[in-house]
C-alpha cells in the first residue's frame, strides 16, 4: 500500500477480473446464499431472475478477494523498487452497497476502486482514513456492484515505531 | 415470509448463532480474504488484532446463511398452519454496513434482524418495500456487526397473479 500522504482523491485502480462458472456460483451458494436462483438452473429459469445467478455477496467477496491480491503484487513491486510499503488498520465497515444487476453464469466482472475522500485523523496520530468507491462492470459494460469503503492507512511520517 | 402488510416496524427476529472455529476462519479467508490474521495464529497475534479472527465479510455471510435457513423454517410453519407464504423480490442493496469489533477464534455470534421501515412502491404494484437493522452480537453481549439491508416483498393483495 502506498502511504497516506501519497494518496489522492480521484485516483482509479483496475484491481483484476473474475469469470462466475456455474460450480463456482452453486458453491458459494451452498454455503453462505442456499437461495433456488443461486442454485439450480431450472429454479433459476422460473425466478425474477431468469437464469442462474451469484449471490451479492459473492460479488463482493471476490472483491475482496482480487483487492488482497492487488495489493500484494503493488507491495512487491514496490519492495522491488526499494520502496516503503505502508500498513493497513482494520477497516471501520462501509456504506452503500449497491446490487445494480444480476451477475449471471459466464459473466466476467472487472472490479475497479476510486480514492473517493482522504483524511488525517487526529485521533489516531501516524494514520489516515481513505474511503474508496469499489465497482464491478460486465463484459457488457453494465455495473453490476457498488459501494464505498473505508480503511485506515499508514502515514510515511508517524515517528519512530512508523518505519 | 410474512406477506408486506403484515410487517410491522420494531419486529425483532432472532436467526441464529455460529460457531467461528479456526478452520472455519482459516477456511473463508484463504478463499475471499487472505490476509495474515485471519490465517495464521502466528501473525494475528503479532498484528492489530492480537488474536486469529474472521474476515469481516465471513461474519455478514453467516448473516446470510442464517437468514435464509430462518426464513425457510418460518415458511414451512406457515405452510404447515395453512398460511400463506410471500414471495421476496431481489435485494437492491445495503448500507452502513459497520465492523464493530473483531470476530476471534472460539466467538459465538448470535443474529438478529430489526424491521427499521416499510414502505408501499407506486413503481411496484404488489410490492413493498422492507427496511431492516442486522446485527451480530459476541457471547460477552458486545455487537460485533450491523448493517441495514433492504428487499421487495410481496402484498397480500396484488391481484390475480398473486396467489
């Protein structure tokens, strides 16, 4: 992660893609959304829906998912580079979460995040709160998913324990 | 589910409780969330947390497992009372979803949805539209988790086709 003061408002991060097969579908399903549209074609078929779908939250735990990723490949080139490499505090939740469109089996979503506010907390001197706008698109250029989350990020600057 | 009229505000429900095991964790983690201290004991206690804990998106799809598994039972009491069962539209979304503490190794969660508001659709005959607090609370009575979620319901009374 880059530090807090690098950060800026506005900026967008292309953070991986993820195509939803059916198996991949039925089994989160199974577990965590046992729902008859996430699990079965012909249920699916008769549903609002009108073919087999994910559930919304696994829309958004393959965000997560490819966001440690991202960040993990960031983190490297940037040791690479002989860079510091800023931690993460705990994530204080997030807000609006958005189900735009089903995401249907076959579809590929592109998952994309926007620095949308930055802001140093005097509460927590050596950290900054920045809060992202997370979005998947399909392959047709639909959203499919939004929401904003927020998460705090180290300062470059926080004394002596910060480095 | 109980049909949209019969919904009122304040309507408490208590859905269940889980378990988080190690495996449990460990298990969701490498799938959606790998970061150290939802992995490795080792690391979560040299990380902010101190201690092995779920990924915050773990213990919302709990929430939602617990939910359908609930709605389910209640559907076939009414079933068998010879009540009538509502048909849910999809979700839009949610909002404020909120981390409030950490869910460690060992935690028993206990869930419960609050109906926050309900509103008729001019947009969609036959349909209303819930509004509802969930939350997770810790054995220690501590909330470790809330968010506000939203869905279609279906009427009573929406006509031929209701039924």
């Amino acid at each position: 992660m880059k530090f807090f003061e690098d950060i800026g408002v506005g900026e967008i991060s292309d953070i991986g893609r993820h195509t939803f097969t059916a198996e991949d579908i039925k089994g989160f399903a199974a577990r965590f959304d046992p729902q008859p549209f996430h699990l079965d074609e012909a249920a699916a078929a008769r549903s609002h829906f009108g073919r087999l779908c994910a559930s919304g939250w696994h829309t958004a735990c393959v965000w997560m998912r490819l966001l440690i990723d991202f960040r993990r490949r960031e983190d490297e080139e940037r040791r690479a580079r002989g860079e510091g490499v800023a931690q993460l505090g705990p994530s204080p939740g997030f807000r609006d979460l958005k189900w735009l469109k089903p995401v249907y089996v076959g579809d590929t979503i592109s998952y994309a995040t926007e620095v949308v506010e930055t802001r140093g907390l005097s509460s927590r001197p050596g950290w900054g709160m920045i809060s992202v706008c997370n979005t998947g698109v399909n392959q047709h250029g639909e959203p499919v998913m939004s929401f904003i989350s927020s998460v705090l990020v180290e300062c470059r600057d926080r004394g002596p324990q910060g480095s």
